[in-house]
C-alpha cells in the first residue's frame, strides 16, 4: 500500500476541506492568479502516476489560524468562481476565432492572462461609453442598457460581493465541512457550533445515532433538538462537495426518514 493511501485512511490526508479540494490551492493543473496562494501551499500534496492524485494535509490545516483558514477558503472559493463561472466562453470562443486557433490555446495561457485581457476589456468599453456620452443613437442606447460582458470582479470585489450577497440573504451556511469515515458510514458534519458525527455503519446497534465526537467503543449518543438538526440539513442542501455530492444526498435522506 502507499503511505499516501494510508494516509487517507488515517485521516492525516484529506480529499476535501470545507468543500474544496486542494486542486484550487496549488493543483498539478491550476494555474496561480498571484492572491496568497504560495502562502498555503504547504497544506497540500500529490501524487502523479497513472491517476493523479491531491490532497490536504490535515496536520498543516491544524495550524492555521482561523484568520487564515478563512483567508484559505476565500482563495478557493474565488478561484473555483473564475473557473466555473467567471469566465465568458463567448468571449474566448470568439478570441480563438480571431486569433485563427483552438478553443484550448486561449487556456493554455493561463487565467492571469484572461482576466488581464478581460479587464482591459472592460475598461476600454467603458471608455467607449465615456466618449459616447450624450449620443442618443439606437446602437449607444442599446449599448448602455447592457452589462459588460467583460467583467470578471477580482479576488477583493468577489469577496466584497459575496459578504453583501449573504448579509443580505442571511445565508451564512451552518455546515461547514463534511468528511466520510472508511469504517463502513460513519458520517462527520462540521458546523459552525462543532462537529458532529451520525453513525450509519452496517449492522450497528447505534444506526443513525448522533455524537459530538467519534463513536467509537464508549462514546455515548447525544440527542439534538429539532432546530439543531433543520440547520444541519438545511446546510448540508447548500453545502458544496465535489467528492462527496451523492453522499451528502443519501445522509439527507436518512436524516429526513429518521425525523418522520
């Protein structure tokens, strides 16, 4: 076996922290966007063979403050925002039209590149709107009534932006983190109150049963309220998990079968 498989078994590596991989941190294939991520790269690791490998090393994240797991989360957060959703395909499908190549070569060089391109872009539109000012043609109208197609916020107004959005929403999510045993079910939920853990183990006598620390031999059940338990659920409905997607689907599912 390879130390790095045992190590995930043990817990001292991680698939996923708070929801994110470590792909976002330093990633054989992500790209640097200059915003602290050299400062985190310690926290992770991998593995290139036939199946790359990442991951978080657990031990490293412990030593963080929580400043800095936050400012670690937001890294991630923002990063995977650039890449799922931020850029504008159709602006990169008509640079490689222009360019006279593929869709891939305007990725090969790097999303720095892009949001440079794409904020240039931007400010030169706006310029244009600037010197327009006044003119009261159909195309200048119809020009102003529509939102840039090059804006892409940097790492500070994203962050700005997604404060306000959950201020103003007061959607903060309650869990935080989620993580599988490989003990046969045992599930860890990470909430802003602590972590808490519901044993789904095959052929246990504790099925579905809640701790407040690893249900091994004397550890005993606690009981949750029924407000306790909406927030868990209503934040694992918003939790997002890469790896864990259908796992956090089927505990919702228990957990609803088992309130009823």
């Amino acid at each position: 076996m390879r130390d790095w498989v045992e190590k995930f078994e043990t817990g001292e590596y991680l698939r996923e922290w708070r929801g994110y991989s470590p792909h976002w941190i330093g990633g054989l294939y992500c790209d640097s966007l200059n915003i602290n991520e050299d400062k985190y790269i310690h926290c992770m690791g991998n593995f290139s063979g036939i199946g790359d490998v990442e991951w978080w090393v657990a031990a490293e994240l412990e030593k963080l403050s929580n400043e800095e797991q936050d400012e670690l989360e937001k890294i991630c957060r923002y990063k995977k925002f650039i890449d799922n959703e931020a850029k504008p395909k159709e602006l990169i499908n008509k640079l490689s039209e222009f360019f006279d190549c593929e869709f891939y070569h305007i990725h090969r060089t790097g999303n720095e590149e892009i949001l440079k391109f794409c904020r240039d872009a931007h400010n030169y539109r706006e310029l244009i709107l600037k010197n327009s000012k006044g003119s009261r043609d159909e195309t200048t109208i119809k020009l102003t009534q529509t939102d840039s197609p090059f804006f892409i916020p940097t790492y500070d107004e994203y962050n700005d932006i997604m404060l306000k959005k959950e201020y103003v929403e007061n959607k903060i999510n309650y869990v935080i983190g989620f993580k599988q045993y490989l003990d046969g079910g045992t599930v860890e939920i990470e909430t802003i109150d602590g972590k808490y853990y519901i044993d789904f183990r095959i052929n246990t006598m504790t099925y579905g049963s809640f701790y407040d620390r690893y249900p091994k031999n004397g550890v005993q059940p606690i009981t949750l309220s029924d407000e306790i338990i909406e927030k868990i659920l209503e934040g694992l409905e918003l939790f997002e998990s890469e790896f864990y997607e259908g796992v956090i689907k089927n505990v919702i599912v228990k957990i609803k079968e088992m309130s009823l």
